[in-house]
C-alpha cells in the first residue's frame, strides 16, 4: 500500500546477508504492541540517507520505521531457518544486537502500512503528488527558485514588489551570462566598475604618497611593482581618468533620467576603445605600472567616488581588482566556481560548457574583495533556517551557526579557489599553510561562540547581535518573501535550509546561496555538535509543537510569520524580461492560487475548519 509514493531502483542491489540475533517471545509481543501503538497513532516513518539523529529522534517519540530499499545501502537478512525465504531491508548501519533486532522486526510488520513523516535528502526521492494531506514531507516542491544560484539571482530583482529593501544592499550583484540581455548588462557593470576601481586606486595611492594609513589592497599593488615586466609601458594616465569620471557621470545622469532627450547612440563608447581602456586599467591596477596623477585629478575622483557610493551600495566592498565569481547556477559544495579579474577571462570561462550556457546555468557576481578577516584568513558563514508554512510564510532563525575557514591565508594576487572558497568539500582536502594562526584549526570550522570571543578581543563583540544576526535576518526574509509565489505551498511539509554569507569589513552580513539538504555530516566536532542539535531541534519544531503549541523548540527561533495579502505584478516582470514560458507557468500558477484561495473562503466562511494544522 503507497509503494508507488517511494522512486524504488529498477535493478536489484549488492545483496548482503546479516544474521540477526533471535528475539524470545516477550521481545516479539514488545514488538507488536509497539507496533500497534505507532499505526494507531499514525506514526509510521521513513528516511532516505543518513540521518541517525533524526532516525533516534523519531523512535524516542515512538515513532516506527518502515524502511525505503535503496540501491546505494540494503543489507537483506535470509536466515536457514526462514522457511518463506522472504527477504527484507535493514534500516540502520548500526549493529547493536538485540535493541537493532527489534527496531528491523518492527519495520517489517509496518511495511504495508502508510508512511506519514517522510525525512529525504532530495525532494525527488518521494513523489510529492501522491501523497496524502496528512503526510509529512520535508521539501517543498519547486525550491529550486530559492536554492539555485540562478534562481536567487532572479528572484530577488522582484523584492521592490514586496519591499523597499534594496537587493544591492545584502546581496552582491549578479547575471546569468547565458541571457543575452544580461549578458551585455554584465559587461556594462564589469566596464563601469573598472572605472570606478581605477578612482578609487588614484585616491588611495595619493594617501600612500602623502605617508597616510593605506590600505592592504595598495600594499598588495606596491608588492606587485617589483615583479611587473610591463611597469614601463606608456600609460596616459590623466586621459584614463577622464573617461572614468565622463562614464561615472553618464551613469549618474542616466539615473537621474536628466538623458532621457540625449542620443544614446552617440555616447556610448566603441568596442576598441574599451579594449584598449581595459589593457590600461590592468597595466596599472592588476600590474602596478608606475603613474603620476595631479593633485587637481585626485580632488576630482575623490568628489565622484561620493557621489557613487550614494547610488551603489557595494562600491565600498568592491576594492579595486574588479574581482568576480563565476558559479554553475544549479551546483552546489563549491563544484566549478572560479574567480577572474579580467573581462575576457570572465567570458571565455564560460565558453567551455554548451551544456550549461543552452540551459542558462552560469551565473556571475560581484566578488567581495573586502571580506572581514580572522588572523588574516577568510571564512564564511552556515547558518540554519526551517520554513514551515509558505502561506502563511513562516521561517524559523537557528541561534547557532559555525564558520569555515580557508586553508590558505587571504590575498589578491591568486585567483586560485583555495584562497576564496570556503566550502569545507573544497579545504578539507588541503593542508593548512604553515603561516597561518595557531588559533584556527586544522579542521578549518569555529562555532559562533568561538568567533564572538574573538571579536571580543577586537571590541566587536557586541556587533554580532546588533549587526550580523539582523542582517543575516533581514536577508533570508526577503528571499523567502520574493519566492513565496513560486514555490507549491502545501500543508504538512517543512524543509530546513542551509544559507552562506560573507562579513565585510564593517561586519555587515552578505547573502551569497541558499542550500537545500545542508550536510549534517558530524565532518568535525564543530559540526559534530551543531548538526546533531539542529537536527533534533527541527523535530521539536515540527512535530512537538503539532502535540502542544508551547513545546521548547530548542535553538529555533520564529522570526517571521505573515499571509500573502495580494500577488504583486511577478507574470509582467517575467514579461518584461522575455520569458514567454515563464508567463505561461505563471498565468497557470496565479489561476491555480486563486481558486485555492477562493476554495479556502468559502470552506471558511462555511465554518468548515482544514483537518490538518500547519506545521
């Protein structure tokens, strides 16, 4: 019964024979009184992967397993004194005798009873249209709208529709490379930013002149002038200048719409001249050719750098190596990403795949080149958040998160991804440099309260409770909030996430992906704690509540919980941005919702209550 709810292999697996030690009788009746107790009660549970502290988690509440034969783990028992020869699979790795014994006896006679909790590591293990209301789930359908890069990146161009927030404010500028539109937008960004990295090298090289503080970008540039082999070519430095500051004030303008009546076609500037515009920024900022710049020309960058920063919130994190990282939209443990500081490399990068550029995989964003250090060495940031209703839309915070670090110390001069990848699939196969702290660990991961004594020692610690964990906040509501009319709602369903960001220099937190099926895998001791805690915490979240609405929920904190009021305008953003498909989809799901809703009123106004109660 509901077999076909689960995707079963089509070919047999590895067969492995385990005997199991007999049970007496009494241990048999315990086993069917158990049994009997958790189908009555509909707690009959099923788990795909390895999850030991959610499988424990749920037999403590007396939940039973019927286990999911998988091809990558069954081990089947046929003893010679099983006269029917029948065979079955074995739900844990663990061995421990008798206690193991009757948990794969219980199993067995639950195996043709409904599964009503389902934990998977991929929402496609369970076929979702199949299920029964009061089944429970734990991924929702069409996440892939929050936990793609692709998906983010589009998604949150849409939060003017559902806030004033800005987007640029929290998550670095991106494009998918494969859309042509986007394509060109990215290449107008790359071009303008080098303008304003070049303003921002003039100023702070005349602060080194003057003998001020300077910044540890310009002594990264200082170092390079001894190994340049092209420091001696011909740069005309007060023309470079003046076609920065003309396209940062185009820009300016085009913002201010006062170029409505210009003819655009006469501004915009050839293809050779950028190129050649392009080989001078490198030659000097990326080289470290020598330049003189007037004190006339200095006072002028210094004037546009603030009038940019008004209209480009970013430009204080960008730096001035016109860094960016290019990410295949749909992968995640760090799997192809690349860093680049030239525009030819950006773009031949990507020329690499059909594949993904024919399916509008490739993304690029803005690199912070400006991150906030620990000894030197960059980290990021895993923290935790459970949704457990999109309509309501209802997040629950984790209080606890941890950090990982590289293994290599953080510099510009290498463009290579153990210097700006984080991701513990990437480090944990490198050894830690020789010159790096003795206060990071040779496992590279910290927990949050590790970090927060170190920022005591820099009189920072109180910034983590009034500036990261806002932000970090903030953010992951307005990315919930602009896919909130993509993903399939559904009653009984709840899905944790993993989400990364990056600190900058003034501790602000940077959104950088969304994770679905974040690893809890015990990798560290860190992890080994963390995981473990919010693993269980989920249960408690979404299963003891469900019993008594004041149950401790452990670590989770509720931090948003609010009802669609009304559908903004998304089919004409999708419009607008020529997806003709994509409005078709969205017609369809705008249609589906409103009867949803229309269903919804009339069985409320007719008192008639929905028998199950969201998570």
């Amino acid at each position: 019964l509901h077999q076909h709810q689960l995707m079963l292999p089509t070919t047999h697996p590895e067969v492995t024979f385990v005997i199991l030690p007999a049970l007496d009788l009494d241990k048999l009746r315990e086993a069917r009184v158990l049994v009997d107790k958790a189908v009555k009660m509909h707690k009959v549970f099923s788990i795909q992967g390895r999850y030991p502290v959610i499988r424990e988690g749920l037999r403590a509440r007396g939940w039973v397993e019927r286990c999911i034969v998988s091809k990558h783990r069954v081990r089947r028992h046929q003893s010679s004194r099983n006269r029917t020869g029948s065979n079955y699979a074995v739900c844990s790795d663990r061995d421990d005798g008798e206690l193991e014994a009757l948990h794969n006896v219980m199993s067995r006679l639950v195996w043709n009873e409904m599964v009503y909790f389902y934990w998977t590591n991929r929402r496609k293990a369970i076929n979702t249209k199949n299920l029964h209301k009061e089944q429970i789930t734990n991924h929702f359908s069409k996440a892939c709208n929050l936990t793609t890069k692709t998906g983010l990146c589009l998604n949150l161009r849409k939060l003017h529709w559902f806030d004033s927030a800005d987007p640029d404010t929290f998550f670095p500028r991106c494009y998918r490379l494969a859309a042509l539109d986007e394509r060109h937008a990215f290449i107008d960004d790359y071009r303008r930013t080098a303008c304003t990295s070049l303003l921002k090298y003039i100023v702070e090289k005349d602060q080194y002149v003057q003998g001020e503080r300077i910044s540890h970008t310009i002594q990264a540039v200082k170092g390079k002038k001894k190994q340049s082999k092209r420091q001696s070519s011909p740069v005309n430095i007060s023309q470079m200048i003046n076609k920065a500051l003309k396209v940062c004030e185009d820009f300016l303008q085009s913002l201010e719409h006062s170029d409505i009546d210009t003819n655009l076609e006469t501004q915009q500037t050839p293809a050779q001249e950028w190129a050649e515009f392009l080989d001078s920024y490198y030659l000097v900022v990326h080289g470290g050719a020598e330049i003189d710049s007037s004190d006339y020309l200095v006072i002028h960058c210094k004037a546009m750098l603030q009038r940019m920063k008004i209209v480009n919130p970013q430009l204080e994190i960008e730096g001035i190596h016109n860094i960016w990282i290019i990410k295949p939209g749909a992968k995640s443990r760090g799997r192809g990403i690349k860093c680049a500081n030239r525009l030819d490399q950006i773009l031949d990068l990507v020329k690499g795949d059909p594949k993904l550029i024919k399916e509008n995989k490739w993304v690029v964003q803005k690199y912070l080149e400006h991150p906030f250090l620990v000894h030197d060495t960059k980290f990021d940031v895993r923290q935790w958040f459970l949704v457990t209703d999109w309509n309501p839309l209802t997040v629950w915070f984790y209080k606890k998160c941890y950090l990982r670090f590289s293994t290599q110390p953080y510099t510009l001069d290498s463009m290579d991804s153990s210097v700006h990848l984080c991701n513990n699939s990437i480090q944990k196969r490198l050894r830690p440099l020789l010159q790096r702290h003795r206060s990071i660990p040779e496992d590279n991961m910290w927990s949050v309260d590790q970090f927060k004594t170190f920022l005591c020692t820099k009189d920072r610690e109180a910034q983590w409770d009034t500036v990261v964990v806002p932000g970090m906040k903030r953010a992951l509501i307005y990315a919930l909030q602009t896919a909130q009319d993509l993903i399939e709602s559904r009653k009984n369903t709840f899905e944790l996430y993993g989400a990364d960001f990056m600190l900058d220099r003034d501790l602000h937190p940077w959104l950088l992906e969304i994770n679905s099926s974040p690893t809890m895998a015990p990798s560290t001791p860190v992890t080994a704690h963390l995981c473990a805690a919010v693993q269980e915490d989920t249960l408690r979240v979404v299963l003891d509540r469900r019993v008594k609405r004041t149950a401790n929920t452990g670590d989770f904190q509720l931090i948003y919980k609010k009802v669609r009021n009304s559908f903004p305008f998304v089919m004409l953003y999708v419009y607008l941005n020529g997806d003709n498909d994509g409005v078709l989809q969205m017609s369809f799901f705008i249609f589906r919702q409103l009867c949803w809703r229309l269903h919804h009123t009339v069985r409320t106004n007719h008192g008639v209550v929905p028998s199950t109660d969201p998570i």
